[in-house]
C-alpha cells in the first residue's frame, strides 16, 4: 500500500471523533486488504492494527486465507483493481458495478465516513463479536457476504469437499470375512425344540443348525410333524407338497406331506402322516415306533429329492434316523441326494432300535444283503437299526471326545463294542454346546433378577431368595441350596443320590429335586421331601420355568450320572453361576475341571468310581468351600460363568468334518 493513500485517508478522519474513525479503519483494512490480488504482502505490516487493540490480532490470521479464495472474485471482476486499498462500501460498489468511475469511489467512501461518524461505542463491542464468530470462518469473508454472498457459498463448499474421506471408513470396517467353503446339510432326527423335545437331541437338533448358519453353511432341519406341536408353530407352517412313496416289502404306499418352517436362518420341513404321528408324544413303545421311524428315515430322503434340494451332507441322529445311510446306499443310490455324504451322530448308545429281524425287513423294504453279523443282524434273531447305521455312514460322531473312547469298552458299549472298535477309524468325539440367547442369565425373563457375571455374587441371592420361596422352601441365604434336574433313571446316578441324601442334609442345607421317570425314584424323594419339610423339595414333573429358576436360585447342582454321553445340565449350571458336583464320565469329564485348592483352580468337584461314598465326599467338600472360603467359592463362580459353553468351536469342528469329506468343492 503506497503512502498516499495512507494519508489520504487520515486526512478524511480527522474531522470525526479520532477513536471512533480508528475502529472504522481497522474495519476497512480488513476488508480492503483481501481485494489486493497481487501486493498481499503489503497488507500485514499495515500500521492500523497497532492503534486499535479491540479487534486485536484477526486480521492477521484470516488475510491468507481470505486471499486465496477473494482471487477467484477479483478476476471475475473489473481488473483495475489498483484502486484496491479504497474503505468498505467501495469494494461493494465495484462488485455491484464494473465500470465505477474514480469520483465515485470518493462519495461511496464519503458515505462510508458519515455512516462509521454516526456510529456510538456499541458499534466497537458488534466489530469484537463480528471478529470472535470468524474464527471458524474469516472475518473478511464474514462481512463481504452481504456483497457476494454467491461467491462465498461457493467458496464454502468448495472447502467442505474433504468431508469425502468419510467414505473411506466403511471400506475398511466392511472387510469381507472368511467364514470358509460353504456346505449345505440336512439334519434328520426324531426330536428338535422349540418344537418338540424329550432330552439333549432335541437341544442339539436346534442349537447345532443355527451355530452353522452362521458359518456360510446351508441348512435343513427335517423332522416329523407330531401332533403335541404347539399349535402356533403349526399354524405357520406353509405346505410345500405331497405325495406317495413305496415302504413296504409288499410294496405298499403311504402318504408323504411337507410343511415347512423358517427361522434363524434354518429351514424346517416336517413330514405329514396321520397314520405314524398321531400320538401326543414322539415316543411311544417299540412295536409301534420300528414302523413310524423306519417311514420317517425313508420319506425325509424321498422328501429331499421332491423338493429337488440336494445337499452335501445327510447328517442323521440316533437310532430313530439311521436307517438313513443305509438308504441312501441302497434305495437312493441313484438318485440326486444319493451322492450326499452320511453323518451318523450317537446321543445316548443304550438305545439302539432292536427288534424282530423279519419286521424290520418287512417295514423298510432294505435288500437281504444288509441283514448279516457284519451290518444289522444282532443275536441271530434281532435286527439293530443303529448297528446298521453305524456300518453304512461315512462318519461316526458322539457327543464328547471322553465318550467316543468310552463306547468301544465292554463296560460303556452296550453290547456293541467290538463292531464300534473295527469302525474305530471313522469315530469322532466333538463335545455340545448350548444355546447361549436361551440359557442367558442376563437377558431371562422368568428370572426374579437378572444377572451376569459382574453382578452374580449380589443379583445371585435375590433368585435364591425366589426359588425358597415358590417352592416351599425355608427362606435363608446361608444355607447351601443343592439342585438335581434330570431324568429320574439310574442311568442319571440316581442310585447313589438316594444313598447319600440322608448323610448330607442337615440344619445348613437345602436340596430341590425337578424331573420325572422311574416310579422308584420319584416316591423315594417324595418321602424326603416329606421328612425334611422346608429343606428339600420333590417337584415330580419337567417345569422349563422351574428349571431355569433352579439354575439360577440354587448354588450347586448334582449330575453323578452313571454314563453320560456329553450332558447339558453341567454347561447351563456353569452358565448360571452354579457350581457343578459330577462324576468324571463322558462329557462330563471333558467339561468340568476339579477344583483345587492349593491353587484355587478348576470349576466344579469331581468323582471318579460310581460309589456313594465318592459322591457324598464330593458334595462335602464342596459344603466345605462353601461355608469356609466364601472368596474363593464366588471366585470359582465368575470363572464359570465366563467358561465358554456356546456352540462356536463346536460347530466349526462340525463344519471342518463336513468339508472333510466332500473335498471336491
């Protein structure tokens, strides 16, 4: 800026207020130094922001950038823009008029001078806020908005454009995840809940589908459709199609219906015959179910090639379903869903599907050569469905790693032993799971209050104090309360319990029995119940409100099973904070690890040889802990509801045996 147009306009100053005209300088400096397109640089060591400490250093900060985006206005206008250093209202009579002549730049800046003489003091404090708000902006570009607003929302979003990096952050969180080759697979069993359950196949049926639907696998649940289905599942089932297929030796049909259910992810056909599932529950006797489930295995496959669903895997469960390998082999073979693999899992081996050799022949209409000592044929006599399943699948799975070792014993095999030792090579041992969205402390409604595994040592008493209450039972939180939910069946060490529950019951312990099965059992808990009324409870029947309440109320929990191919009571107990007291067989063993003290390790306390006296040891030394070592018994509570129970890894050695054995994809 040259130093006559400096004097200049001290000159026209003069006849004003000198405090007053300053500020308006320095309002005009600001606004007139960015117009200078080519002498910028001229415009910071100005002498006017020495005199006026109110606006204080803002000129300073904002002239750059101001420069940078006033270019593009000053070219689109007039270029004598030598005349730049003029006071406010000029720049806005150029940006409203090009041709503007000399002289009127004069009375613009003579208005100027009137209008900033007529200003008072508050002029000052509206020049100080005007400055404060631009400093997100520019001062400059703040006040010239009124002559260019159209430049300056132009140069408003031009600025704005970097927001565009924002795209680049759903890229990386998007990465695609490998979950591995997909497998489609079809589970055929004689149970699956919600639907219908008797014991864990049903667990394991609805669990192990959706765990693998989430590993890219493509899955159908094929069950029969019985008549104690709740009705609002029967409601919304959509039928798929019908038709008649031969069983019998003497070629006699039966009516094959599909209906079919989606959720989770998992597709649910159910095969329709009033003849087979007419009953209220899905077992009945053996005459009657050798004829339902040899129907059943045959039309879930015949059910598959109709609906023209092919799938890889043709995972069957139990002796109800394992005619199934022997189909596909024989009858199928084919056929489209002949080419699938066959799965064949065992849930419990004590029940094989033995019967008369000559009916069982009759009602699957299986080829002669299947009915030797090597396949089906048992005692002479006998035909044993699971025999022959396990001799045609193409892998053998059980419920826990213990159990597979367990069933090719004399003591543990059933009879079968010896067949199981010489299919040995295709034996896999993969241990259950749980349903983790249904047994969740934290989110259970039928819980008096909810918990995890921060809260469980507080929240834990309150459901304590419930479960006393609803079932009789004196209310006291310091006693210990010992919970049994099982079959009542010798099988479930019932025996032993018998034996040892007057030992064990005394002033400072509380025992809740749920369950029903041998008559034996249930009137030997109901004489307890009435011996030691207000401190043990019999309630003789499967309430699924009442079990989720004992889980949850009691502070350990019995399973001293005689064998028990994986177990599921151990992993919700764990899962609800209560410490589980089982004997080390099967899943049990691979399950729960013995406490110890000297290290205060382990979740739960162990016995090994099926003897009462063992057992009555185990629960005392857990009453020990209990009432002793209170730290270190909350300490062995949070461990176990942290324990992993859910059906992630499992699921995942199931998937890898799927992909295992269709390596042509």
């Amino acid at each position: 800026m040259s130093k006559k147009t400096v004097q200049k306009s001290k000159k026209r100053t003069t006849r004003a207020n000198k405090k007053r005209t300053t500020g308006v300088k320095a309002n005009t400096v600001v606004k007139s130094a960015p117009v200078t397109s080519e002498k910028v640089t001229e415009v910071k060591p100005v002498e006017v922001p020495k005199k006026v400490d109110t606006v204080e250093s803002t000129p300073k900060t904002t002239v750059q950038p101001k420069e940078t985006s006033e270019k593009v206005v000053a070219a689109e206008s007039a270029p004598a823009v030598k005349t730049a250093p003029a006071k406010k209202a000029t720049t806005k009579k150029v940006t409203a008029a090009k041709s503007t002549t000399a002289t009127s730049k004069k009375a613009a800046t003579a208005k100027s001078e009137t209008t900033s003489t007529k200003k008072t003091a508050s002029t000052k404090k509206a020049t100080t806020k005007k400055t404060t708000t631009a400093k997100s902006t520019t001062a400059t570009s703040k006040k010239t908005t009124t002559a260019k607003p159209k430049s300056v929302k132009s140069e408003t979003s031009v600025e704005a454009k970097p927001a565009e990096v924002i795209q680049e952050v759903p890229v990386e969180k998007s990465q695609p995840i490998d979950l591995g080759p997909r497998r489609s697979v079809a589970f055929i069993g004689s149970e699956c809940y919600p639907f219908v359950k008797t014991g864990g196949l049903g667990d394991v049926m609805s669990a192990l589908p959706k765990s693998l639907a989430k590993l890219n696998m493509d899955v159908k649940v094929i069950i029969p459709r019985y008549k104690c289905i709740p009705q609002k599942f029967q409601e919304k089932m959509e039928y798929k199609g019908s038709f008649y297929m031969d069983l019998c030796a003497d070629g006699k049909q039966y009516y094959v219906g599909i209906m079919e259910y989606q959720e989770d992810g998992v597709v649910y056909d159910f095969i329709d015959n009033d003849e087979f599932f007419s009953w209220g529950n899905p077992y009945t006797n053996l005459i009657d179910d050798i004829p339902k489930f040899c129907y059943f295995s045959k039309a879930a496959l015949a059910a598959l090639n109709y609906l023209n669903w092919t799938p890889d895997i043709v995972h069957c469960h139990d002796w109800q379903a394992a005619l199934v390998p022997l189909y596909l082999r024989t009858s199928f073979k084919d056929t489209n869903v002949g080419r699938a693999g066959a799965v064949l899992t065992i849930h419990n081996l004590r029940f094989q599907g033995i019967y008369d050799r000559k009916t069982i022949q009759y009602w699957s209409d299986l080829p002669d050569y299947v009915f030797n000592k090597d396949c089906m044929t048992q005692n002479w006599l006998d035909a044993n469905m699971l025999k022959g399943g396990i001799t045609y699948c193409n892998k053998l799975t059980t419920v826990s790693n213990t159990y597979a070792g367990e069933i090719q014993t004399e003591e543990y095999g059933e009879g079968l032993e010896e067949h199981l030792r010489y299919h040995s090579s295709k034996i896999l041992g993969i241990v259950n799971g749980i349903d983790t969205d249904i047994w969740n402390p934290a989110t259970d409604k039928l819980l008096a209050s909810q918990y995890d595994s921060q809260s469980v040592i507080k929240n834990k008493k309150a459901n304590k104090k419930a479960l006393q209450e609803s079932l009789g039972l004196e209310v006291d939180d310091h006693k210990i309360v010992i919970g049994l939910i099982s079959r009542l069946t010798n099988q479930k060490g019932l025996d032993l319990v018998n034996d040892v529950i007057p030992s064990i019951m005394d002033e400072h312990t509380q025992v809740v029995v749920l369950g029903t099965g041998d008559a034996m059992y249930e009137d030997a808990f109901r004489y307890y119940e009435n011996k030691y009324k207000g401190n043990f409870c019999a309630y003789i029947a499967y309430n699924e409100n009442v079990a989720h309440n004992i889980y949850a109320g009691c502070d350990a929990l019995l399973v001293p099973s005689r064998f028990e191919p994986c177990g599921l009571t151990q992993l919700i107990s764990m899962r609800y904070g209560s410490i589980p007291i089982v004997r080390e067989t099967g899943g049990l063993k691979d399950t729960v690890q013995p406490y110890n003290l000297f290290d205060n390790t382990g979740n739960g306390f162990t016995f090994d040889r099926y003897e009462s006296g063992l057992l009555y040891d185990a629960i005392n030394r857990a009453k020990t802990l209990y009432f002793e070592n209170r730290k270190y018994w909350d300490e062995m509570v949070v461990r176990d509801m942290n324990k992993d129970v859910s059906w992630q890894q499992s699921a995942k050695q199931y998937k890898d045996m799927y992909v295992e054995l269709t390596p042509k994809y």
